[in-house]
C-alpha cells in the first residue's frame, strides 16, 4: 500500500501522513510507503492520487488546501475533489490562532473589533501566501465583521511571524506550531483560536467566533482519501482503522506535539463536510477575486 502526499518530505502534511502510515502497517500488517508527490501547490499529487486504480492500495493523505481551497482558487484544476476522491477520514485538526504586535492595544477578539471601529484602526496582517489558510483566514474575517485589513503576504509562515514580531504587520492569521514559541515568550500576543472550536491545547482561549464574530471558523484540516471508484468494503476497513487510532493516547500526543488535534469525522460526514467547507472557501473566493494561475 502507498499513501500519497502532495507535499515535499519534512512539512507538517508530511509529518502528519507518517504518522498514520506507521500505524496503518502495524494494524493492516502489510508495508505502507509514503509517497511524497510535490508540485503545483499540491495539486499534482492530489490529481496522481485521484487518477489511481481504485483498488485500496493507493491512498492520499492530503489537506483542505488541495480539495477545498486549491480548486477554487487556480483556474485549471485536473481532477474535482468533490466526485473523484472517497473521503475515508477527517483525522486532523491543525490549531489556528489569531496573533498580534504587542504595539495593538487589544487583548481578544471583542477589544480589536472596538479598536478598530472606535478609533477608526486600519490594521494590517501577515500570511505566510496569497491563498494559503492564513491570508483566507483574514478575508474571512473581513466579511464577517465588515472591517477593512491590509493583507501582507511573505514566502512562508516563518517569514510572516517574523515580520509580526518585528512589526511588518499588525495581526496574523498563524497556525500554532508557526507561533505558539513566540505566545509563551511574550514576543506577540495571542488574541484567539481562529478554527471552529476551543483546542484542548489552549482550553482557556476562546475562538474568535466567541469574541463575537458570529459563524467564523477557519479550520485547517487534514485527512485520508481514495480514489472515487473503490469499493464501500474497503473505504469501510481503513476507517474502522483509523478510527481505533484516534482513540489511542499515543497517536493523539503526537498529534498534539505538532499543534493539532485529532478529528474523527466517518465517511458520510466526512463527505458532507466536505461539500460545507468546499462552499464557504468558493464563497469568500470568488467575492474576493482571489485567483493564482
């Protein structure tokens, strides 16, 4: 069996499919190969994946970038991740958090809002990407609140958060592994967790949502697919699979060592969630004009 990931060997994703891959081997009791498939922001894996014989031994581990994000914002994309993958498990949750200079006098989400209506704020925010999570995070933001921010896009999550630190940019819309370092040491402060629920990582900062944003969630996510045709036995096999590894203290404090948590959604759900979270990026997109070629 292999397991496809559309990302270069070393990154989160990366970390994150081996992870479930050397669980897989021990449970299936059969070798499971990473296969690292890097290119066009992900996409070329992803559409190697999707186009595989459908017969259980090829899998793609992959993120919301390249099937809910991706396909919304390039203009060609060579496969839909709606009808030509199986969804099989959500699995992961990686931790967003709303971060900010210590300049900004606002210690959570309701303060900021004020700041800025109140004082007429134009403040500004670090991505690590023009499309990445962090830079739809901060559009998301905007439409939900009706407040204006200035997008600073860098090459890289490092390179935005130390652009913050040294005061490039006002906010960021980071992911906790990127900045949680820099929260504990006072560098910058932390405002709020930016996906859809609290984190157990953090249980005493409340999302952005509960700061007063209502419906704002921007959750970055990981999970394992197959190509479209293969059989509901198999797709039945490697949940159940996945599943008893979600329920394990040792995948789960690894999962927590690398700023995520686990995130069991079953195929149905999976699916429909699937549907949901392709809808709001397409949404946020197209109003935005945010394309890459």
């Amino acid at each position: 069996m292999r397991i496809i990931t559309p990302f270069a060997p070393g990154g989160a994703t990366d970390i994150f499919t081996r992870l479930v891959a050397q669980r897989l081997q021990v449970t299936l009791k059969q070798g499971v190969v990473v296969d690292n498939r890097a290119g066009a922001g992900g996409l070329l894996g992803t559409d190697i994946a999707a186009k595989a014989e459908p017969d259980g031994y090829t899998l793609l581990f992959t993120t919301n970038s390249t099937t809910t994000i991706g396909p919304n914002l390039y203009r060609k994309v060579p496969y839909d991740p709606l009808t030509d993958l199986a969804p099989i498990n959500k699995i992961i949750n990686v931790v967003g958090l709303l971060v900010a200079h210590q300049r900004i006098k606002a210690n959570n989400v309701a303060e900021l809002i004020v700041l800025m209506k109140s004082h007429g704020t134009l403040l500004s925010f670090a991505s690590s990407g023009t499309g990445a999570i962090g830079h739809l995070a901060g559009e998301l933001f905007q439409a939900k609140t009706g407040l204006t921010l200035t997008h600073i896009p860098y090459k890289g999550g490092g390179p935005s958060i130390t652009g913050l630190i040294g005061g490039e940019a006002d906010l960021s819309f980071a992911q906790f592994p990127t900045v949680i370092q820099h929260v504990k040491t006072g560098r910058i402060k932390l405002l709020a967790v930016t996906s859809s629920n609290r984190t157990k990582l953090l249980p005493d900062t409340p999302t952005v949502a509960e700061g007063g944003v209502v419906g704002y969630g921007a959750d970055a996510w990981q999970g394992l697919f197959a190509p479209a045709k293969v059989s509901r036995a198999v797709i039945g096999r490697l949940n159940a699979e996945i599943t008893a590894m979600l329920e394990t203290k040792e995948f789960n404090d690894a999962l927590n060592a690398q700023g995520a948590e686990a995130a069991l959604l079953a195929p149905e759900q999976f699916r429909e969630y699937l549907r949901s979270d392709f809808a709001q990026w397409k949404k946020l997109i197209d109003q935005n004009r945010i394309r890459l070629d």
